[in-house]
C-alpha cells in the first residue's frame, strides 16, 4: 500500500467503507475530490452532511422522507381516500 498523507489516508478509507467501493476506485475518488474546486468539494461534504441529518424513515410508512409522516402519509385527500378502501 502506497503511503499517502493522513487526511488523504483517512478520505481513501473512509470511501472504501462505501458499499461496492474497493481500495483503488476509493483512491480514485479521493483524487477526484482532491482536484475539485473548493466549493464543488464541500457541497459534495455538505450534502452528506445535510442528507444524514434531516432523512428518517417515516413513522407511518417506512419511506425515507424529510418531514414526519411523510408527503404521501400527510396527504389527507389520499388518507381519507384509503380509509374508504376504495380503489383509485
Ligand atoms: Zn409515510
């Protein structure tokens, strides 16, 4: 294993946790990230940072959704609409 910088080291390992990502596709990315303008680098961290911290599951439904119940659940037209058991 070639020897890289600390942060370099810790980036490449950190994207090879990454499912389907191998040792050299995450040293691919890391490069990439590397030669990345600052700003393009860091909405690329933000929007992690951003998707972690505001995506759940929905308490209804189970969908991946950024407000509780979900769009689909706090629809009330659809909820009422389910209620009958009607078809659509
Ligand atoms: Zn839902």
């Amino acid at each position: 294993m070639k020897y890289y910088a600390k942060p370099l080291s810790k980036l490449i390992a950190e994207l090879s946790k990454l499912p389907g990502i191998g040792g050299k596709t995450a040293q691919r990315l890391a490069f990439h990230i590397l030669s990345l303008p600052d700003a393009e680098a860091r909405a690329l961290a933000d929007s992690i940072t951003q998707a972690k911290s505001s995506m759940h599951y929905c308490s209804v439904c189970g969908n991946l959704t950024d407000t509780d119940p979900c769009s689909v659940c706090s629809d009330t037209a659809r909820d009422r609409h389910l209620r009958r058991g009607k078809p659509p």
